[in-house]
C-alpha cells in the first residue's frame, strides 16, 4: 500500500513538472497580466495594471532591497528611461518589487530613487507567473505585450543590449 502510495505520488509530481515546462514563458508570448500597488505614494493609491502600458515598450523590472546586481541595474535603467522619455519615445519601466516588507523597497529607493512606475508584490504572485528564478529579471515587452527579451542578473555592460533591444522595438511599426 505505501509503495502504490509512493509511486503515484511520483508520477503526480512527474506529471505536474511536465505541464509546467509546458506552460514556461517564452519570447513572443504574452506577458503574464497583473494588477499591483504603488510602492511609493508617487506611485498612486490605486491598482496599476500591466494592460495600462499597452502602446508602449516596456521594461518590467523584477528587484528586491538585498539584490547586489538590482543596486546596479537601478540607476542605469534610470537614466535609459528618463532619456528616452525626454525623447518622446513610448517607453516605460514598470519595475515590481518582491520584498516580503515593501518597506525595504522604500528603503533602497530613497538610496537609489527613480522616476519610473514601482509596484510591489510581497505575496509573489507576479514573480511566479512569470517564473523568476533570480534577481533581477527584465521582461521586454513590445507595444501589444508580447515578450520579446528575458534578461536575468545584471552587470553594468548589460544596459547596452537592453537598450539596443528596446530601440529595435520601438522601431517597428505597430
């Protein structure tokens, strides 16, 4: 009887991994919808959709407080925002960050402040739906939100071929 018990409990749990890779993100799919709280009050009371950004290009920025790499990657997609906005481009970070204390996040944006769009998601939801495995990671999305680059981790030189990649998209007709 324990040995049947076993066994099925194997081939379940065989089964279900399966049908998650199945179900893995990947380029051209759409991105995972979302509905989540300003982090900051800047960031505004009521719930920010993900379908909200439609039109545009964006950039959603999963980040944590104790992310080594995210105290890089912060001011750098900063700067790449705030330049491309001023620009006039349809482009947007949406950056959601996973603390279990969205205080942490305050925290570190008072250190390393931003004009973009911050959203957190202390139960971890969103990061599950899109299958974050490390912090941090970036999903491209282009203007009808399809994924278009994943990018885990982050080192300075990284910014470059983010940005290459978010020119491309905003070169394309819609």
């Amino acid at each position: 009887m324990r040995i049947t018990r076993l066994c099925s409990l194997v081939l379940a749990a065989s089964l279900l991994g399966v049908s998650m890779l199945a179900a893995a993100l990947d380029l051209g799919m759409n991105a995972p919808a979302f509905s989540l709280s300003g982090l900051r009050p800047q960031d505004g009371v009521a719930k920010i959709n993900l379908a909200d950004f439609r039109g545009k290009v964006v950039y959603v920025d999963f980040w944590a407080s104790w992310c080594g790499p995210c105290v890089v990657s912060t001011p750098l997609l900063n700067e790449l925002r705030n330049r491309l906005v001023k620009q006039g481009k349809p482009f947007e970070i949406l950056a959601i960050n996973v603390d279990k204390k969205p205080a942490d996040g305050i925290d570190f944006l008072s250190d390393q402040p931003v004009q973009y769009v911050t959203v957190s998601d202390s139960a971890g939801a969103t990061p599950a739906s899109y299958q974050v495995q490390s912090m941090p990671t970036g999903f491209l999305l282009d203007t009808s939100g399809k994924i278009r680059l994943i990018h885990q981790g982050f080192k300075s030189s990284d910014i470059k071929l983010i940005e290459t990649q978010i020119e491309k998209l905003l070169a394309e007709k819609p």
